[in-house]
C-alpha cells in the first residue's frame, strides 16, 4: 500500500446517537477509520455493534451527531442536501441484504436505471446494464423480472445496479444474509473477484468464511473499534 496516497474514505472521531422512545442510543463512540483505494474491507462484529451506521453515515444516507467523514478529500458532512444526493448516486452503490429491486422492471431495466435516473440517454444504460450483467454471469436472463429470479441472481442484479455509477464506494451490508449457502457463496466469489478500479469496498457480514476473503477485517463492538477473535485469542 502506497502510504503517500491519501485514503479515499477518513472517519475521525464519528458520533452518531439516534433518539428512541426510551432515551437517547449511542451507536458510533468516535470512530477512527480510515479505508485505501482499492481495498476490500470487511466489517464485522455482533448485532447492534454499530456496522450498518457505519455504512449509512458513509453512504450519505444519514448525518452524523459529530465527527468528520472525508471522501476523496471531500467533507460529507458538511454538503447541502442536492450535494449530498448527487454523491448518493454518483459516489456510492449500495448492496442492501433484502435486494431492493424493482419488481415492475425487468433485471436489465432494474441495473439501467440508476443511470437513467442520473440523466443518462435510457438506451445508452441499458446497453451497459447488459454489460454489467454479462460480467455477473446473468446476461441471458436479462429480460427476467425479479420473481422469476433466485436470490441469488437478484442480488447478482442488485451488485450490477451498484457498480453502473461506477461508484467510488461500494457498500454492501450483510449481502448474504437471505441467500442460501450456495448463493451466498457464488455472491461472494463474485465480490472477492470485483476489480477495483479507484474504488473501495465495505462488506458488512457476518461470516468468516467471506471476511477472510477480504484483504482487511475491521471488528466494531459497542460502536468502537475492537479486536477481532483471532487477535483476542493471539493475546490472552
Ligand atoms: P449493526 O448493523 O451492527 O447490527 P446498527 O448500526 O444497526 O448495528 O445499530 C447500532 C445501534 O444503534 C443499535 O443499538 C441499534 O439498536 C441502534 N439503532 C440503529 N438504528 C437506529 C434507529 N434508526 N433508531 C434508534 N436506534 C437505532
Ligand atoms: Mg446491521
């Protein structure tokens, strides 16, 4: 890794307290984090740790309570909101667990119209959605709706709508979860063999199996950095 370079995504001293009915949840304690170009991170700890804020808080899809988020040297939080929706779509792709596809459209019209939407010619994108779905294996299902696919080829279709952007930052939070071990694992050949181009990516799961695929673990518990198992176990 080229220290020089600066990291495309910096996390300094990242607050985030959500108010509930029941008083005030502290779910980020000012975390420090920093992720490389062309690295592929996994995010791991128990339930309630604190991962899917993370991701959220990078993703644009929430604000912080304090602390500072630099992407490619830009300050997240401070963006207005049509700034802040234009790095959603341009900046970042997000793979959620439960595929978010739309079932009225076909998978090839489902990976375009993030493009579309952007502004793109509609004919343009959906010539490249084919091109993204060649690359996960899917092309001759292209005219397929989401019903008629299997999980795993719908999140096969949510990985190619994530990656049409060309987004600096791929996130995926638990992408595994509602697959079974099959697809899970085909998903995730798919992603350990993702070319990173200037791009970096951030896999919240659970598995190990995955995690260890992955050039770096990073352990949060109680919304701070921990110390993965392995490491625990190396130190008692
Ligand atoms: P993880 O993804 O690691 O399971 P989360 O980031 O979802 O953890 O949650 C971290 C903490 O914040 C948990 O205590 C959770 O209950 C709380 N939390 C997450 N989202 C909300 C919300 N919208 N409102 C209130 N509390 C929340
Ligand atoms: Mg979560």
């Amino acid at each position: 890794m080229n220290s020089l370079q600066p990291a495309l995504v910096q996390l300094s001293g990242l607050t985030k307290r959500y108010r509930t009915g029941g008083g005030e949840v502290v779910a980020l304690h000012g975390l420090d984090l920093s992720i490389e170009l062309n690295s592929k991170v996994a995010l791991m700890g128990p339930s309630g740790s604190g991962k899917s804020t993370v991701l959220q808080l990078i993703g644009g899809l929430d604000k912080p309570s304090g602390g500072s988020i630099l992407v490619a040297g830009r300050e997240v939080t401070k963006l207005n909101d049509d700034a802040l929706s234009s790095y959603r779509n341009t900046t970042i792709g997000f793979i959620f667990q439960t595929f978010n596809l739309q079932s009225h459209l076909t998978a090839q019209e489902n990976v375009a119209l993030p493009q579309i939407l952007g502004g793109h010619k509609p004919a343009e994108a959906i010539a490249r959605a084919l091109t993204l779905l060649e690359q996960v294996g899917l092309a001759e299902k292209a005219g397929r709706l989401p019903s008629e696919l299997s999980g795993g080829e719908m999140q096969r279709v949510a990985i190619a709508r994530a990656l049409i952007c060309k987004p600096g930052i791929i996130l995926a939070d638990e992408p595994t979860a509602n697959l079974d071990k099959d697809n899970a694992t085909h998903v995730l050949d798919m992603m350990s063999a993702l070319e990173l181009n200037n791009q970096a990516l951030i896999v919240v799961t659970h598995d190990d199996r995955v995690a260890s695929r992955f050039e770096r673990i990073i352990y949060l518990d109680h919304g701070e950095l921990a110390m993965g198992p392995a490491t625990q176990q190396a130190a008692s």
